[in-house]
C-alpha cells in the first residue's frame, strides 16, 4: 500500500494552492495498478482512487504511516509526519523551497529552483498555480 | 562596531527638554550615524519652521550626521521603539525626551559593546535630580525589581550583569522585539525588551562613566496617559511574562506542519510552557490564552522570524534559533 496526499490546505481567497500538484491523474494512472493506493485528505478535495480516506485524526494518520510501503505527497504537513514517523517518501515540490520546508531523508522533486517564490514565508494565496513548475509524470514515476 | 541609530520618541515637550536632549546628542564624543526623532504630539507641528531646530539640523549636516523628523502613530512609544528596531542599524541608542546624556555617553556605550562579548544591551546611571537612591545592594535581577529601585538611579561604579535596563540604553537591534501588545503608555515596554533580550541570551550591563540627567518634567512626555486601567493592563502583562521566568514561553500560531516540526526539537528546550492549535500533535495551551497573557505574540511568529533573518536553512533550524 502507498499514501497519497494530493492537496495542500486550501487558500483563504480560493485559488488553487501553487503547491498542488498538475498531475495526478496522470501519475496515479502510471503506478502499477496491482498496488493499492490510499488517499488521505479532508471534505472537498476531489477523490482520485477508490480508496478515499477523509479527516483522519492524527493517530489514525501515523498508524497509516506505518503501515505503507511509501508515500507521495504535495508540500504539506503530510510530508513532515511521515517524516516524524520516519517513513521516507516522495515530496512533489513547485513553488516552495525544500531546502527551507524540506526533509533531506525524502526524495524532493523540484523541476527548478527558478520556480521558487522570492519570499517564501508570506501567504501561498499571493502565488499563483503554475502546471508547469512541476516535474512531468513520466519523470516522477521513475522515483517511486 | 557597526551602524548606530540614535532614537528619540517624544510628545509635548518642543519647547521644554526636547532640545536640551538634541544639543546633548550633538554634542556627543562620538556621533550616531543617524538621528531618527519620531514625533509622537497629538497635534504635531513642522520643526523646520522653527530657528532653534533649524540650527539643531544645521549642526547635524556639517557633522556629517545623518537625521529624520518622522510623525508617529500616536500608539505609543513601544510601537516607536519597534520601528527604530527594524530600521536596519545594527545598534539604536535609545534616548527619552527628557533625558539629557552627558558628552561621553554614547562612546563608553559603544565600547562597552564592542569590547565585551555578545551584549545585548548596556546602560548607564539614568540620575533623576534630586533624588539618588541607594543602589548599593541592587541585584538587577527581574523577581526583585518591585522590592529594589534600579540601578541605574545612582551613579554607576563598575560594570554590572543585570536582567534589564530602563529609560535610556544601547541596545543590539533586530535580535528581539518590542511588546506591541502593551497600551499606549507603554508601562514597563523597555523592561521588558531588555529582559527578552536577557532570555536570548544576550548580556545587558549596567555601565559606569555613561550618565544622563532625568529631568522629570511634569509637562508632556510619551507617557502622558492618566488612564489606570492602561497601567494595569501593562502591569499585568509584565507579570503574566515574569511569572513564566523559569519557563521558555514558545507559542506556535503556525500550522499542522510547523507543530510537527517543532516537535522535534522540544525536548531540547528547557522548561518550555506551549501555546499552539494542534494538541494532538503536542500538549498545548490555546493561542487565545497566550494573547490574552502576553499581549502581542508577533514575535513568536516563525514566518515573521524567518522573514526577518532573510531564512534559507531549515524549518527546524530557525526554530531552534528562535527558542534555542
């Protein structure tokens, strides 16, 4: 089983979070389909597999942590409690720096440090979303 | 040493002590690299239309001091102090409107501070004619400071540790901040600053041969509120802050992810009292108690903090700058 965590928190203004990432139909349609794929997220992201678990607490979070052979995650809090769980994973970066937000123990795919917003400590809803400061699908499968 | 800002905050008093403390700064041995006067009258006027400021501008122009007249908030000077903070200097000597230093003042500061390692803050004898109080067996500690008077009310005679300074000091810019939650009087704002300063680590030293004269004038002054309830507002923050003396206060106004990093660092925080959102993630009291106790908790703001240090290491380092 691997973890999916697709969407980082909402914005306040309603835009789409920069740190979302473009494709994940399409990468979730490239892992081999004999391994089970769960999603975690809250009420109102949209569902990507069948498996669609919402507003998990904490402790229920961790347990599936440690019960997943890996996961894939946005820039999130999701990648800093599998990180506190010691699970290393994959973290799918755009427009957030994973030198600052970042553990070194995942695999932290960033197409370009370009990408990056000048000032990263102020509020995402200022970011705009851009597919293109994301790794391609066919790039990121390599990883998992 | 580097870059010093000399402060002034002041509010009616033009034409009483105000130009006294200019004269006196001008006249210093060694010189600030600017002079900021924050104006905080209720009705405030333009200055330059006066002959006595002008001659006060002229003389900082040939000594090659750079000034600035700026019109404040009129929220007190606490929120003053905080600008002069942020303004980029590495040092800012703050000076009252009513506190004239004596010509040598800034430059024992100044070597006191390069001379002795990782000081914070470091003032001298702030003398309130005619009284002279026996400061004799001042500790300068912080859980004495309602059962001693402060050092800095008699003459100075060799250097001394203490937990604070009040009134007049120099002091290491943008490594600490100012309470903004304090009320426009700004009871005990410079108490607890150089305190802060203190549990950051820093030294503050009360100096000998840096004396300034405290001439209490009953007129004006940036603290001229009579309402009680601003004193014991103030008053109470300041307890609420001195209580918690043996603790590391660290408040997490941040989200799930920065609680889960902090995390990994809390046990190698002394004594720390939490206030944060995610109990689930660590024990906590509510971020609603700690405003209420401390007043203003922008500066345990990580984002600001790392905005402010122009951050490119780790999450978890800045937060083991922070509290560490």
């Amino acid at each position: 089983m691997i973890i999916i965590h697709p969407y980082a928190k909402a914005l306040i203004n309603g835009k789409q979070n920069p740190k979302n990432y473009a494709y994940w139909k399409e990468l979730i349609y490239l892992i081999d389909k004999s391994i089970h794929i769960v999603q975690i997220g809250v009420d109102g992201e949209e569902q990507l597999v069948d498996d669609f678990r919402m507003n998990l607490p904490i402790i229920e979070l961790r347990q599936l942590i440690k019960d997943c052979r890996t996961w894939i995650s946005v820039d999130s809090f999701f990648q800093h409690l599998a990180w506190s769980e010691g699970k290393p994973g994959i973290v799918l970066w755009s427009v957030s720096d994973p030198l600052i937000f970042g553990h070194p123990e995942n695999t932290n795919l960033l197409k370009s440090r370009d990408n990056l917003t000048p000032n990263q400590f102020l509020w995402w809803d200022f970011t705009e979303h851009n597919p293109d400061y994301f790794l391609k699908p066919e790039e990121v499968i390599k990883f998992i | 040493m580097n870059k010093v800002l000399c402060s002034v905050a002041t509010r009616g008093r033009y034409f009483t002590t105000l130009p006294l403390v200019l004269q006196a700064i001008i006249n210093q041995t060694t010189l600030p690299d600017k002079l900021v006067i924050f104006d905080d009258n209720d009705e405030p006027k333009d200055m330059r239309n006066e002959m006595i400021y002008q001659y006060f501008f002229q003389m900082l122009d040939i000594k090659g001091v750079k000034w600035e007249w700026l019109f404040a908030e009129k929220k007190g000077q606490h929120h003053i102090h905080q600008q002069a903070n942020r303004m980029g200097y590495d040092w800012v000597w703050r000076c009252d409107d009513d506190c004239i230093p004596e010509p040598n003042v800034l430059q024992n500061l100044k070597s006191y501070a390069t001379e002795i390692d990782n000081v914070g803050a470091v003032g001298g004898a702030i003398l309130t004619p005619p009284n002279l109080f026996d400061t004799s067996n001042v500790t300068g500690k912080i859980n004495n400071i309602c059962s001693e008077p402060n050092i800095q009310w008699n003459h100075i005679e060799k250097i001394k540790e203490v937990d604070h300074l009040h009134c007049s000091f120099l002091y290491r810019a943008g490594v600490h901040d100012y309470n903004l939650g304090l009320s426009r009087v700004a009871h005990r704002e410079e108490t607890l600053f150089t305190y802060g300063l203190y549990q950051n680590g820093y030294k503050i030293l009360a100096a000998p041969h840096a004396e300034s004269l405290h001439m209490k004038n009953p007129e004006g002054g940036i603290r001229s509120e009579t309402r009680k309830e601003m004193y014991e507002h103030d008053e109470a923050i300041f307890n609420n802050i001195v209580g918690l003396s043996d603790r590391t206060i660290v408040v997490l106004n941040c989200g799930l992810g920065d609680h889960i990093v902090f995390n990994s660092i809390l046990s190698d925080i002394p004594n720390p009292v939490v206030f944060g959102c995610y109990p689930d993630v660590i024990p906590c009291r509510s971020i609603a108690e700690a405003q209420a106790l401390f007043g203003n908790i922008d500066q345990y703001n990580i984002y600001g903090k790392m905005d402010q240090w122009k951050w490119t290491g780790s999450l978890q380092d800045a937060f083991r700058k922070l509290y560490l």
